[in-house]
C-alpha cells in the first residue's frame, strides 16, 4: 500500500509517499502507526503526540481505530489549517 | 452545491456575480471572502498552502452536503487555492444563498468552521524570520463544536 | 466606514472587489447580499421601496458605528437601494473586513439586523393580485433583539 | 413646521407632507399626534394604533416622548421594512 505525508511531517520524513507492505496482523491506523514507528526511528519521533497525527484510508478522514484492510492509499498527516 | 479546489487565482467579484445569476430571485446571499494577511507587527512575504486534493474535495463536498441540508440553503459554492500565495490575495470563498438572511449567515459560517479543521489543507508562512508551519488552533475546534 | 442610499443599481461584484482591495491583507471580509425574491407561490412583478434618505443616511452611519465599535470592524460598507426594483435585482449589500472570521460574520449579521427594524424603507410588492405594502415581521425585532 | 409622511400613512391622509401650525402647549411627537387627530378624522383614524406610528424630528428617529420644540421637520411613519 501506499502512504502519503503531508506538511511537516512529510518535512520532518524527508519524503511525502513511500511504498510499504505490512504484515497481516497490522489492521488499523494505529496499527501502521506502530508498525512504521518500530521500523524507523525518524518516524517514531515525528508521531510521537499520536493526538497530533489525522489518517485518512482512500480519500477518507478517519480515527486511529479504522481498518485499513484491503486499503490502497493511506494518508498521515498534522491538525488541517486551512480556510 | 460547487466545490473547487485550485492552485489558479480567483475574482472574489466575478464568482460573488455568477452565483447571485445562477440563484436568481432567491432573497438572501452570504459570502465569505478569505484573504492572506500581513500585519505590521508580524509582516510575512508569502503563504504557502499544501493540499491533499482528492481528499479536500471529499471532505468539502460533504460538508457542503451537511451544510445545505441543515440551513435548507438553496446552493453553496467553496472555492479553496493552495500553492504560494502573496497576501491581499483571496485564499478561500465560501457563497450561500437561501431565501431567507439567517440560514444563509449560518450556512457560510458553518462552512467556514468545518472548513478550517476538516478540510485538508495545511498553511506555512514566510517571512523575515525564516518559515513556519501555522499551527491549529483551539478555537477552531471551539467554532467547530458550537455546531454539535 | 461607507453608507450609500441610492436609487441606481449597483454591481454586488464590483462592490466587493472594491472594497476587498481597498482593505488589502485584512484577512476576513463577510458579505450579505439582498436580492428581490418571488417565488413560484407568491409570485411579484415588481418590488417598490420607498425611503426617507435623509433620515437613512443618518440611520445607517449611526448603525455602521455600532457595528464597527462592537465588533473592532477594519471597515464596513453599506449600500441600499429604493426606487422601483424586479425579481434577481439586488436591494442591498453590507460588506464587513476584520482580521477575523467571527467579527467579520457577526459585525455583517448586526448590521442586516438593525437595517431591517431601523433603516427608514418601506417595501410595496406589486403582483398579479396588486400591490400591498409589506409588514413589518416581528422576526425582525427579534433577530434585533439578540445584541441587546 | 412641516411634517412629512411615508408608506401606507402616506396614502392614507392622500399626501406626502404638510405645513402646520400647532400651538405652544404641542410640545412632543405624542401630543402633535393627538392634535392632529383632533383636527382631522382621516388621521385619526390613520394612527389610531399608535404603537405602529413612528417618528423623527430633523431626520433623527425618536419615542413619542420626545420634544418637537424648535423643530424644523417632523416625520411620521409605519415600521420600516428594510434590508
């Protein structure tokens, strides 16, 4: 699956997408938000006010506690500051 | 019910006149005109807006949904602009339109409230002391919850 | 700080980019636009305001004052129209800039608000049935009422 | 002084503004509009509910406890109904 990084945490990663495949037991938002964070240092840096941190799963807001199973693009990224 | 997500520049006037057409005898129409500031106190030279598009027009579309069904609004327009913008430059323009002045006020308000925590776009300004991501604000999730 | 009463049409569009570039980096600008109605079920061929100008004009300054002063407003325009009117034509505009969102919103709904109960206009509405003079509704003294 | 007046008041009395005369001891809006009525049947039908009748004096809106004395223009008229 996908996952994308928007504004500083996109900034803080160095990078704004990256490809991963995580095993099947990671089932939700939180899920990958540890999977990634166990992996990379950077990362569990960057996430580690889990408060700060809005997913959306395919185009969808979503909470830490949704699926993400069958998912294509995942999307992470801080609090929304437009308008 | 528009939504248009766009790094292109906008007419706050032109699109306030091709909304009022489109809604022709309708009574009462409220606008929202979002603009990129710049105080003496705290000039900046720039504001840069990242966008998540498919996303944004998700989220806006829904919450114009919400908005039209709620006040009754007889339309609503939200034109958002991301990339580099100068200020004086119009960000954001929110249109309702209804028949009658309280449900078209609500309905602009509404939208702007949800817009500034739910849609998906993230602010970072530039200025003499360098750049800085524009934090959220917890009065935005007040505005927000007044509508609960 | 602008208060026209007018018998000529004016351009709701041309009006906001006026005075969206004459408040360059304010940040928030609210609009309301009033548009003569008829609907399909109270149908009117022309809407007839009648206005005592020199006593709206010393209304509208007083009520653009308030405004200003209550809601810390960086300027305020109002434009109301009298004379002879048709469905889609716009009968008013109030225009508020702040720096923010609510005071922009509220200063532009306070003033409606007064302008509705204490602006000296009087709407006659000529239909297929003939004309009648339009009451004034007690909504309004309420909608009023709140900012007391 | 002159007095002026607008909407449905207007086309009731069949005429826009008039000169009067009223004596000394006329001295607010609510005596005025009693005097008035007192002279003319048509006006005192016409402001027969006072609460719907209001007032300016020199193009300032009043109570009708106000003072005409000295005034220049006097206007009386229905609700307004604007915006």
């Amino acid at each position: 699956m996908k996952i994308l990084y928007f504004a500083w945490l996109r900034e803080r990663l160095n990078r704004g997408e990256e490809e991963v495949s995580p095993p099947p037991e990671v089932t939700t938002v939180a899920d990958l938000i540890d999977w990634l964070a166990n992996r990379d240092e950077a990362f569990a840096h960057a996430v580690e006010k889990r408060a700060l941190i809005r997913a959306a799963v395919d185009a969808k807001l979503v909470p830490h506690s949704a699926s993400i199973t069958g998912a294509r693009v995942i999307a992470l990224f801080p609090p929304m500051t437009g308008g | 019910m528009t939504v248009r997500v766009q790094t292109a520049s906008f007419d706050p006037g032109a699109e306030l006149n091709a909304f009022l057409a489109a809604g022709a005898g309708a009574g009462a129409a409220a606008t929202f005109t979002g603009v990129v500031r710049s105080r003496p106190d705290d000039p900046i030279t720039t504001l840069t807006l990242e966008c998540y598009p498919e996303l944004a027009i998700n989220q806006l579309t829904s919450i114009v949904g919400q908005a039209t069904a709620r006040f009754g609004l007889l339309a609503a327009t939200v034109i958002h602009r991301y990339g580099t913008l100068v200020p004086g430059e119009p960000i954001v323009q929110v249109m309702t339109l209804s028949s009658h002045r309280e449900a078209a006020f609500q309905g602009a308000e509404f939208l702007m409230d949800y817009l500034k925590t739910d849609a998906p776009f993230w602010k970072q300004e530039t200025g003499p002391n360098g750049t800085r991501w524009v934090e959220a604000k917890a009065g935005d999730d007040h505005a927000k919850a007044r509508w609960e």
